[in-house]
C-alpha cells in the first residue's frame, strides 16, 4: 500500500540530506576562499525523523592548479547520533593560494 517502503517507516529523502550537507560544505568553503565544485554522493543508512547528524570533513589531496589556484579532494563522512555512517561524500573544491 500507499506509504509503505522496507525502511520501517519515515526517512529522510537522500537529497533532503545532499542539499543540507552542500549548503554546510558552500557556507564554510565560500569565507574560506573555496568554490565547492563536485559532491559525488553514496548513501549508506536512511537517516529517520529524530536522527541528528553531524559532518566530518578530512583532506585527502592537493593539487596545484595554477599559481593563483589548487583543486582540494575531500572525504565527507557523515554520522547519527550513534556515530553510524549515513553517508559519504568525496567533495571537490578550487581555492585560492594562501
């Protein structure tokens, strides 16, 4: 019927969660001088009404682009509250030179 999936009730959409973690990644990238480019995404664990979740972010290459800018290739890894996985995400940035 009507409503019914294999997840045992209510998730949150995995582009609910995409858009959320995108605009957290383009409002810390952004001040920093970065311009979030690509998020390649891979749902791991449906995410239910009451879940909270939190982001981690690690560096995982620097490449230099031209003198003025590098591309920076993030692991995303995204954890409930039980620190479960729900998600995970290889975020790529262009920065400015320091």
């Amino acid at each position: 019927s009507f409503g019914k999936t294999h997840f045992g009730g209510i998730i949150m959409h995995g582009m609910n969660n995409f858009g959320l973690i995108s605009r957290m990644i383009t409002d810390w990238a952004y001040p920093a001088g970065a311009v979030h480019r690509r998020l390649e995404t891979r749902w791991v664990k449906p995410v239910k009404p009451g879940d909270s979740i939190h982001v981690q972010l690690t560096c995982k290459e620097k490449t230099p682009r031209t003198p003025e800018q590098g591309e920076v290739r993030w692991d995303v890894q995204v954890f409930d509250q039980d620190e479960v996985v729900v998600a995970s995400y290889e975020l790529l940035t262009m920065v400015r030179a320091a």
